[in-house]
C-alpha cells in the first residue's frame, strides 16, 4: 500500500509518501516540503491571513495532487500548533475542504505527543524499557513517558521554537539579556510539567525526535544525514551548552551558512535550543538520544494498525480519512 501523510506545521506543509503494510517498516519513497511559515501569518487577533489561507489552500492542493502522481491510495492530512491555534480555523478548514477536497484534521497537542510517542517505540522496540520522549516543534514542545505504545503520560506546552522567537525575541541576534531572561523564563514554565513526569519515575531511554534536535544534534558533533537513519546520534548537556553560547551570538543569516542548519529554520535555532537545553535540566537529563522516526511516521502507522491487511484505495486520494487513523 502507498500512503501519503500531509503534515501542516507552523513552519512547512511536508508530504512524506510511503510504501506500507502492516507489520512491516515504512519505505519512505518521497519528501516534498513547502515553506509557509503560517504562525507568522497570524494577524493581531490570533486570525491567520487572507494571504495565509491563500498560500495554505495552494500548498494543500499541490500536495494532493502530487500524491496522486505518486500512486498514492490514501492520504493522511493534518494540522498542528499554527492551525489548532488561528482564532478562523474553522473558516480556514473549511475553506480548504471544499476547494481542494482534502479534509486536515486537526491535531491536539496531547494527539501530537502520543502519535511521536507511537513512533519512538516502535522503531526502538519493547526492549527500550520505559522511554521518555521529547518533540520541539515551531509553536509547542510535546513530551510523553511510557512503557507501553500509549504513553502513561503525555503533555503539550506552547514552547515552540518559532514562538519564542516571535515572542522573546527582538534582534538578530537576540541580546545577552534577552537569552538569560528567557533562560529565566522557561525555566519556570517547564517546572509544573517536569515534577509530574519526574513522578512517572527514571526512564530507562530518553528520546527526542524532529528537525529542531537533528539539527542540534549534528551541530554538537553527531553523525550528518548522509550517514542513514540507523547511524546512533545523540546530543549532550554539555554539548549544548557550549553551542548555545557560540550560536546566540549569530545572525540568522550566518547560522544558515552552519551545516545542517535549513535556511528557512535558522532563524528559530537559538530559541529551538533555549528550549532543549531548559527542558534538559528541568529534567535532569545528561544525554538524547535523536530518533529518526516522529509525529508523520507515528501518524502511518496508526493508519496501518487500522487496516485489515487490504487494499483500501477505493477511500483515498480526498484526504479525507482522519477517522480512521485517529
């Protein structure tokens, strides 16, 4: 079965279309991004832009058509932080559905973090033990513990790297004050969350998934893309700390120059890592480890958990089949 998934991020619309069937690993066959950046297209009152929605119903209709090129025999789309959060979200869905026939479904951040959760066991498997997961996206950080493919625990805090940005930020670089005082900050917005997942007990494995902590993970040293998805790549305390003190004094456009920094994220990188090294210590961890696989691969393989070891083309390329993934 050839499936597509449509991620719209605060950053991207990302199609990842693979082969699949249950039971067996996912054979990622292409990768198509489109850089919207839609969380800085919300206007005073929380509304995302005409311009937004315009440039959001072109990415979507793009995407489906490229998954029917593809082959695709469903196609699995869905929204996170931007979207969830834009105060005409209903207006925009809806206006995506009836111009593109594609249904986005609207993730909650707690749906995030048990989708990505799903993925990290999966690819480390049971014998991982209770796995403690971390995810920084463009509008949140969704952390979950478990021990199971559900995690006991799952939370989603509006500490994205974008966010902060926006929000903390005033220069570029930002300001030595400007760094501690959100130091400062994060600090006291991850403690509530951190003694509730200290109180899940020790995890035997801490994990952490998507571009925000690759990036930081190959800029402390770990193993590049090019080296494959089995490569081990971990990012240390250490580690980060000594980043953060070179990279906070670079301009967006120097950190875009950095390898392995994207052009279109180097501007969130500082703020991406104030939020990973803050979440480090409020949790009194040492090391990551980088898991390849996060939300889009989690999202696959509940749709394929669903299925009943047939072909179900005869439903797909609308976009509309969020109920039987959810």
């Amino acid at each position: 079965m050839r499936l597509g998934v449509l991620d719209v991020g605060s950053n991207t619309v990302h199609l990842l279309v693979v082969d699949a069937h249950r039971g067996a690993h996912p054979i990622p066959m292409t990768s198509e991004k489109t850089i919207l950046r839609l969380a800085e297209q919300l206007d005073d009152k929380g509304q995302l832009s005409k311009a937004g929605a315009d440039q959001l119903v072109r990415a979507v209709a793009a995407a489906k058509a490229s998954a029917k090129r593809s082959g695709c025999d469903d196609l699995m789309a869905f929204a996170t932080s931007a979207v969830r959060e834009a105060g005409n979200s209903s207006e925009v869905l809806d206006r995506v559905r009836g111009e593109t026939g594609v249904d986005l479904k609207v993730l909650s951040g707690e749906d995030e973090a048990k989708f990505t959760f799903l993925a990290v066991r999966r690819w480390y498997g049971w014998s991982a033990g209770k796995l403690l997961c971390l995810d920084i996206g463009g509008g949140s950080l969704e952390l979950a513990v478990g021990r199971d493919e559900n995690p006991d625990m799952a939370f989603s805090v509006p500490l994205g790297a974008g966010r902060l940005t926006r929000t903390r930020f005033k220069k570029d670089p930002p300001r030595r004050s400007e760094v501690r005082e959100t130091t400062d900050w994060l600090a006291e917005q991850l403690a509530p969350v951190a003694r509730k997942l200290k109180r899940a007990g020790e995890p035997d494995r801490v994990v952490a998934t998507s571009k925000t902590f690759r990036t930081l993970a190959r800029l402390t040293g770990a193993a590049p893309s090019s080296a494959g998805p089995r490569a081990r790549r971990v990012l240390t305390d250490a580690g980060l700390r000594q980043l953060i003190a070179f990279i906070s004094r670079m301009s967006a456009s120097d950190l875009a120059e950095l390898e392995g920094v994207s052009t279109s994220r180097a501007h969130q990188l500082v703020a991406g890592a104030l939020v990973a090294e803050a979440t480090m210590r409020a949790l009194s961890l040492t090391q990551l480890e980088i898991c390849p696989w996060a939300l889009r691969e989690g999202v696959i393989l509940r749709r394929l958990d669903h299925t009943d070891g047939t072909d179900q083309s005869d439903t797909g390329r609308t976009g509309q089949t969020g109920a039987r993934w959810s």
